[in-house]
C-alpha cells in the first residue's frame, strides 16, 4: 500500500549544478507541507530538503503560497484528465461510474502527500490565485456528478437523487482513501481487494443493473 513518503534531506548542490527542476521543489515541499503544515514550512526547509540555497529556490517560486498553489493544480489536472477519459467511454454509464470512483481512489493512493494537501490540506494563500484551483476542482465534480445525473436518468438509483448520490459516493471514497493515507500502521486488507470490496459495496447499493 502506498504510504506518506518520510521527509529525506538532499546533499547540498554543488554550485555551477544547473537549473534545478521545478518538480524536485514540488516533491520537497509536498512532504514538508504534509509533515509540518502550511505555516511551519519554510522556504528554508524546503530549500534544505531539496539541497540548495534559499536563494536559488526564489529563483523558481517567489514565495511558498506560489508553490502550494503549484502542487494543488497539478493535482487537480491529474484527476480531471482521468475523469474526462473515462466520462467518455462508449460504455454503461454506471461501468463508468465505478471506473471513475476506482481511479480516483488509486490515484489518491498513488499520490497520497498531494492528495491531502489538495483535499484535506490547507487552500492556497490568496483567495484570487485559488480561483484556478476551485475550478478545477468544480470541473472534476462536474463530471463525475454528470455520470451520476445519467445513471438516474436511466431509473437506476435505488434511493436518493442524483445529486446525494454523487455526494455519498464521493465521501465514502475520499473516507476511504484518507484512512488507508493517514493510517499506514492499520493491518488493511490488500489495497486490490479493499477498493473491490468498497466499490461493491457502493455500487450495489446504489444503482441497479
């Protein structure tokens, strides 16, 4: 199961090293911000953690607001490319609703540091650089919850509306995903056979075939 990466200290850079990519920072500062929270990381630390000056991260990322911001909307593009490639399948829109609920618990496994800082972390700094994040964000439920609305056009939802549904298959997803994230001590079932068994669940109990 995959579990929150422990922060590492880079050896210092040499100087004359090139350009340090921006992914190292990003990297860096996503253990830093998960580990330490918004307010007690520092450039510093996060200039320790990669191996180079202060100085030569301002070189990549004015301040570290710009770097969250960076790590949240990267995230989010990562998740609504999926979500768009499985939305457009020529397939049975409740398939695609339990692709769509697999893929974005995997993937909030395969990233677990990102997926708290976007999803349970704090927001970016400045409510008008987050706006990028919000509708990304808003994209991404967007298609999800239009799987859903087509699943209960179709009569298939055994209870609820369309929109609690949406609602309730996305909270116990990002339950489970947060559990298995914050908890890596707990003895879980193999992750295959958890987000079966989860899906299952879900699915049945909600939609009809």
């Amino acid at each position: 199961m995959t579990t929150l990466a422990a922060p590492r200290r880079s050896a210092r850079k040499p100087k004359g090293d090139g350009h340090l990519r921006r992914a190292e920072i990003l990297e860096a500062a996503e253990r830093i911000f998960v580990a330490d929270g918004y307010e007690g990381a520092t450039i510093r630390k996060i200039a320790d953690e990669v191996g180079v000056s202060s100085t030569a991260l301002y070189m990549h990322f004015p301040d570290k607001g710009c770097i969250l911001l960076e790590i949240c909307e990267r995230t989010i593009t990562q998740l609504l490319a999926r979500n768009r490639d499985i939305a457009a399948k020529p397939i049975d829109a409740g398939e695609r609703l339990r692709q769509m609920l697999d893929s974005y618990m995997r993937w909030g496994l395969e990233h677990p540091n990102a997926y708290q800082l976007v999803f349970s972390g704090p927001s970016p700094v400045t409510p008008d650089k987050g706006e990028t994040v919000a509708d990304l964000s808003a994209q991404c439920y967007l298609i999800f919850s239009g799987v859903v609305r087509e699943v209960a056009a179709e009569g298939r939802l055994r209870s609820g509306t369309a929109d609690s549904a949406a609602q309730a298959l996305w909270a116990s997803c990002h339950g489970v995903v947060m559990l298995m994230v914050t908890r890596p001590g707990f003895d879980w079932a193999p992750t295959d056979e958890l987000l079966g068994v989860t899906l299952d669940g879900l699915m049945h109990g909600l939609v009809t075939d």
